[in-house]
C-alpha cells in the first residue's frame, strides 16, 4: 500500500513539473514579443507615418469589401471575385472570434486608431495581416485561371516588361508583406499577431479556392 502511494506521489510529482514549464515559456514568448516589438516601433519611427498609414488603409476590410462586392455585381460574375467576397467573410468571422477567445491588448502605444467593432481592442491576431495574405496567396492559387483569361481576352504579354500575370501577383505578395510589417510598425500590434494573421490567411485561402474549387 506503502509503495503505491510513493508510487502515485512520484507520478504526480512528474505530471506537475511537465505541466508547470508550459505557461512559463508562453509568459516568456509573450514578453519577448512585446519587447522585440517595441524595438522595431521605436527604430522604425523615422519612416514617414503617412507611408504606413496608406497601408493600413490600402488593406481595410471597409476598403475591400465593396470593391469585389461592386465588381462581382457588374462583371460576369467571376468565382473567382465571389471566392474573395466568401474569403473575406470568413476572414471576418475568424479573426473576430479568434479576438474575442484569445483578448489580448493592444500596444499600449498604439496612437491615433479607430475602432470598427468591439473586437478591435483586442490584438490578436491581426485582421489586415490575415486579410492581405488571404487575397495575395488566393491570387497566386488562381494563377492558371488569370493567364487563361488573358489568353482568351488577346491581351499583350510582356507589355509592362514581363508577364502580367506574374509582375500582378509579385506586386500583391510586396503589398502583403508590406502592409503587415507596418501593422508593427504604426504600433497597431505585435510581431505575433502579424505572424499569426498571416498564417490565417493563407489558410483561409486554402480552403476557399478547395471548397470553390477554382
């Protein structure tokens, strides 16, 4: 009986060192996000602040969603234009969730930011990094469909000095990287949030062009 209480004792010893180290490392992942971030605001502040926030608003959901809405409306009804409405949806929907589950706060120095929903207080991840990666990857997915309807509609490769389709889609992969670094940099969020939100969107993108089968 004796032993098996040492024995029960030693197990829960064991359970309880493995289990404690957990939260320490994510205390310890969090501090040194806040920290590398606060060092790439402050050593950044010499880029002119109009510069990031044309960004910031180049990748706005209130700026992109009546823009495929609108095209989706006069055009042909492309699937692809409908894959980004869907996308952007689903965007919406899981950053929101993922904010309100996860509720962490936004740099204390984050200045100068309007607020679209109750969820924009909260940090993690980030909606303009998990929106601009999802059109940039879902794009580059539906290469093949861009370069067959410029085949079809007799448009003129190599008129901007290359091909189109791929100068096109080098300009959204800068835009999303670009547009996510100065998340960080304006102070709107940390360097995981950023990492996160993209990730998040090129998963978004993944199962949208599956699910639609572009």
């Amino acid at each position: 009986m004796a032993a098996q209480t040492v024995a029960a004792s030693v197990t829960e010893a064991a359970t309880s060192a493995t289990a404690k180290p957990a939260p320490f490392l994510l205390h310890r992942l969090i501090d040194l996000d806040i920290a590398f971030s606060l060092w790439v605001h402050s050593a950044c502040l010499p880029i002119p602040r109009w510069l990031l926030k044309a960004l910031e608003i180049s990748g706005d959901g209130r700026f992109w969603f009546p823009i495929p809405i609108s095209l989706f409306s006069f055009s042909s009804r492309s699937p692809i234009l409908l894959a980004l409405i869907l996308g952007s949806l689903l965007d919406l929907l899981l950053v929101g969730l993922i904010k309100h589950l996860v509720r962490r706060p936004r740099p204390v120095y984050n200045k100068g930011m309007n607020l679209t929903f109750a969820v924009d207080h909260w940090s993690f991840p980030s909606g303009h990094s998990s929106r601009v990666f999802f059109i940039s990857a879902f794009l580059i997915m539906c290469a093949d469909r861009f370069r067959a309807d410029l085949d079809s509609h007799h448009l003129v490769h190599g008129y901007f000095g290359g091909e189109p389709t791929d100068l096109f889609l080098m300009f959204a992969c800068v835009w999303s990287a670009a547009t996510s670094v100065s998340r960080v940099l304006l102070g709107r969020h940390f360097v995981l949030d950023v990492i996160a939100g993209a990730c998040l969107g090129v998963f978004e993108a993944l199962l949208v062009f599956h699910l639609m089968k572009i």
